[in-house]
C-alpha cells in the first residue's frame, strides 16, 4: 500500500507545472503620470517660455472625451481666461501665483467656439496658490494667473468638458 501511494505521489510530481500567463490588461483610456515622467516635459517648458512671448507654454497631456490634461509653465501673468463648457482643475506643481477668480467679466474676445480670453475682470477674489494647492475653476467664471515678476509657476491643469 505504500509503494502505491508513494507511486501516486511521485506520479502526480512528474505533471509538469504549467505557468499561467496574465490575461490582465490596462484599462483603456488609463494614463499615469509620474513625476520622473513629467520632469522632462517641466524642463522643455521651462525652455520654451523663456523664449515665449507670453513667458508661459504647455503640453497637452491626454485629450479624452470628457475631460482633458496639460502641463502648463508660467513665468509671467496668464491671460484673462472664460471658458462656456470646460471647468478647470489646477494642481499646483511648483512655484506660486495669484488666481484672480470670479467678478463680472467685461470686454472679452472670443478666441475659440465656447472660449474668451483677455478682456478685464471686475471684482473677484484673489486667492494665493502654492505646491500641493488644487482648485475647480466652474464653467463661466473669469479667471487669471498672476505670476509675481521673477517668480516660476508650474501646474497641471485637468479640463472637464461638457457642461
């Protein structure tokens, strides 16, 4: 009886293992950013405003059907920005600014199909904003970053589309 279980065992040990491949994939439309990753595309930026006439540039990201992501680098103050259908989501990098947000926006010019720019905002708030910071800017608020003179502000900004 033994050696009929011991052939039994050593039977069952000659099977030979066989590996099981993952079938797990990424999820479509998964992105992941680290911030190694995005060092590289910060120093391109970095380059490019200084020779920029606005002392600013950016990257798109990802452009998804609902929302979309940039990499934005300022070295000097933004323009007065309104967006109809986008809310915007800034994720302070580095750096600081002023966010002028809010008030009554006059005199802007439609620059793209549901976008103005420029113009003046009068009243709203100005909030400081610094690394770590995040901010939800709805859709039809007027808003501005104010860079100090000399000052870098890096941020990614995450556009939610569709209101």
């Amino acid at each position: 009886m033994k050696r009929l279980w011991l052939l039994g065992l050593i039977g069952l040990l000659s099977i030979p293992f066989v590996s099981v491949k993952s079938e797990v994939t990424v999820p479509e439309g998964y992105e992941h950013w680290t911030s190694s990753s995005l060092k590289p595309v910060v120093e391109t930026l970095t380059c490019l405003a200084a020779k920029d006439a606005h002392h600013s540039a950016m990257k798109p990201l990802a452009d998804f059907p609902n929302e979309a992501i940039l990499e934005v680098h300022r070295e000097a103050d933004g323009q007065i920005e309104w967006h109809e259908t986008q809310s915007d989501i800034f994720l302070v990098q580095s750096g600081s600014a002023t966010l002028l947000v809010g008030g009554t926006y006059l005199n802007g010019e439609t620059t793209a199909p549901h976008e103005k720019r420029n113009g003046t905002i009068q009243g709203g708030i100005r909030q400081k904003l610094g690394p770590g910071d995040v901010v939800r800017i709805p859709a039809k608020v007027p808003h501005q970053v104010l860079v100090e003179g000399g000052h870098e502000f890096t941020y990614l900004v995450v556009k939610a589309k569709g209101y």
